[in-house]
C-alpha cells in the first residue's frame, strides 16, 4: 500500500479520535472501563480475548487478535443511555429524597484501520473509548444547607470524565502463535461542580470546583498473545500498563496527588472453544487493578488528608474482577449471531456511598446481543444491543466528622445502550 493511500485513512484515525473526544462522557460499565470499542465485542459480552478478531477493532480486545488480519478499515458508533442518581433519609449534609441525575444520550464513535506488511505482520491504528464516568444533579432544595440548595449545598452538582485511547499494533503470527503490542496514547477530559462546599478540606479550594474542563495526556503499552492449542481451542491474554497521565491543574484540590488520575492497570485471560464448525464459545476473566490510583482507591474521608492532598480522598473503589461469556454463532454465509454476558464486581462499598454519588459505577450485570450482516464480498454490517439492569448500594452518609446516625444513601444506576458499526476489506 502506498503512502499516498494510507494517509487519508490516518487522517481519517486522527479525526475519529478528535470526535469521540468531545463524544465520550458517561460510559460506566466496569467501575468506569467500556464493556468493548465497537459492536463486535459489545455483542459478545466483551470476550474475545483468546478468538481471531472478527475485523480492525479486534486490537481494541487483545493487539494479538488482528495478527494475520488482512487489510480493512472499521468505523463504529454506540448510542448509550445511562440512568444514574441516589435516594437519601436522614442526612446532616447530601439532599435528601429521590434525586437523578440528567437522563441523556451519549454518541460514542470507535475507529480502526489494520495493515499488512510485506513480512506477514500487520501495523493497526485504533481509536476508542477506554471509559468515562458523567452525572449532572439539578440544583435541588436541601434543607441541609441553611438556605441553600443543591445535593452539596453548592447548587448544580456533578461531574464528567472522558478517557479516550490511541493505539499503535503491531502484530504478528508465526506457527500458532500470535502476538501484539501497542503502544498507546491516552487523552483525558475532566470537569466537576457544585462541590466547592468541600472546599474547607480541601488543600487548593481554587482548584476544586466550576473551573470549566480541564485535559491531560499520558502513554503506555497494552500487549497480548494467543495460542491455538488444537484447531478447536485456543488461550490468550492480553494486558496493560498503568498510564501514567499528567494531572488535572485546575482540580489539583480535588484529585489526590495535586490532581493525579492515572488510568489503572489490567489484565484478562480467557478462551476460545469451536462447538462447531458454526458456532464458537469464548469464556474471560479480566481484572482492573483501581487501587494502583489513590484518586479512585482512598476512602473518604482518609484519615485527616486534605482533599489533592498526597494521600488525599478518594472514590474507595476496590479492583474489580469480571467474568464475560460470549457466544457467536454463523448461521449462514451472509449472517453472523452474537450473544454475551458479564458480570462485574461493585468497585463502590456501603461506606463509599456518600462521595460516589458523583460516580455511581454500581452496575455488575450485563446482557448483550447483536450481530454482523455481509452486505458485499467487502462490506460488513455489524449491531448490538446491551441491557444493563438497575443495581444499588446502600450506607451511610459519611462527612468529615464521621458517619451521620440514622442515615441512610442509596447509589444506583442502570444503562441501555445500542451500536453500530461497518467494516470495509480491501
């Protein structure tokens, strides 16, 4: 392939990622990690780490996936629906009563492009969401706050975070073996409100609320492997880095470490069994590793750290281990089934309850369906849907000064979401 063919379609990779950068709030699964990047893996639950990919956006799964890949371009978009908020009694400082978040909308596009080399490897560019986490409280009345209003008495509460990734494979088969490794770029975008009545344990009050998005960047290197054990079964296992990510100035009284939120670290295993010559069972078990970021893994309050403090707050998110099964199924030349489940540990604790109503990641089980459609000898059609019911956690409200006697919080969530994508080989 020449240069002059393959620099529209980079371009085209970079714009994708600029897109789904204004494109990516509210996408909680997983703690807040993205179930897949594209239809394909969200139809099957997420797994597929041990399967060949099924086109370019299988690097977004394991960098080993696309090994052997011919060449082909992928371009995907998924609507997602979260309903997120938290019923309150008995509180001395959060709002009491029934109280949601904004209920929106969320368009989140994906891109891939995978290209062989005349050595028999394959360079692939992909950009998609690795995750994100968005609530928007209404400035409610709050008989907490002597006159003022708001869920932390501060009006309009809420947060959104974006996390997109960039990545680079290279990946290459030789016998049954097949391995990736990519090295990837990571944006983040980040804005909260209506909590500058923190701002008395805060370490920068200037730097905790209302001050508009902010952004950082960071790098690190996700890699995988696959082995075909028999032409029936096959392993594989990919994983990440942590990614060490520059922080967010404008909330470094907020984020402990002056505003440090790096992306955890993660790993999954899993496999691949062939039924039948028409259907394949694909089992995986995936590990995020929260508590290697303090932002996310300190409780609050922590002892008497500030807010951006070294050893400041947190979320108190513990790691979170998920379980996805994915079933795919030919029913003929043209049509592709796809079917999948998972389910996720709650990273979110009864004691947590207080502080994440900003973050209610609570959500553990995952229905997912879809498909893809040959529409030409080169052009694919691929859908899925995925239903994601209401799951809660209950406790206490917690201040500075320790739990509130006789309250009670509940943060709940539950998310539809639907996506389409099309693939194109040359």
């Amino acid at each position: 392939m020449s240069a002059r063919n393959g620099k529209p379609l980079l371009r085209l990779g970079a714009c994708a990622m600029a897109l789904g950068f204004l494109a990516l709030p509210a996408h909680a699964t997983m703690g807040y990690f993205t179930l897949g990047g594209d239809a394909v893996a969200r139809a099957q639950g997420g797994a597929g780490v041990a399967a060949p990919g099924a086109n370019a956006m299988a690097s977004a799964i394991n960098p080993a996936a696309v090994a052997g890949m011919g060449r082909e371009f992928s371009l995907g978009l998924e609507a997602f629906a979260p309903s997120r908020g938290y019923d309150a009694s008995g509180t001395a400082f959060v709002a009491p009563g029934r109280v949601r978040s904004g209920y929106y909308v969320f368009a989140i596009p994906n891109f891939a492009y995978n290209l062989p080399l005349a050595n028999g490897a394959v360079l692939n560019i992909a950009a998609y969401a690795n995750g994100g986490a968005n609530t928007l409280y209404p400035n409610v009345t709050n008989p907490n706050c002597g006159g003022g209003t708001g869920v932390f008495c501060n009006g309009e509460a809420g947060g959104d975070l974006s996390q997109l990734f960039l990545s680079f494979t290279y990946a290459q088969k030789t016998g049954n073996i097949s391995w990736g490794i990519a090295p990837t770029i990571v944006g983040q975008r980040f804005k909260a409100y209506g909590v500058g009545s923190f701002a008395s344990l805060s370490s920068n009050s200037g730097a905790l609320s209302g001050n508009g998005y902010d952004y950082s960047m960071g790098i690190g290197l996700r890699a995988g492997v696959q082995i075909q054990v028999t032409p029936l079964l096959s392993f594989g296992f990919t994983g990440q880095t942590k990614m060490k990510m520059s922080k967010f100035k404008k909330y470094a009284g907020l984020f402990a470490g002056g505003g440090s939120f790096d992306v955890p670290a993660a790993a999954t295993i899993g496999m691949a069994y062939k039924a039948r010559p028409d259907l394949t069972l694909m089992a995986d078990f995936e590990r995020i590793f929260y508590s290697g970021v303090p932002a996310l893994s300190n409780p609050f309050p922590n002892g008497t750290n500030p807010l951006g403090s070294a050893n400041g707050p947190g979320f108190g998110w513990s790691d979170v281990n998920v379980l996805k099964l994915g079933a795919v199924w030919q029913q003929n030349a043209k049509m592709t089934w796809r079917f999948g489940y998972a389910h996720a540990t709650n990273p979110v604790s009864p004691g947590g309850v207080t502080f994440n109503i900003l973050a209610p990641a609570v959500v553990q089980n995952h229905f997912t369906m879809g498909g893809s459609y040959k529409m030409t000898t080169h052009d694919t059609m691929d859908f899925s849907v995925m239903y994601v019911p209401k799951n809660s956690v209950t406790g206490v409200e917690v201040t500075s000064t320790g739990p509130t006697a006789g309250s009670k919080i509940t943060d709940e969530m539950h998310q539809v979401a639907v996506s389409v994508g099309w693939t194109r080989t040359f």
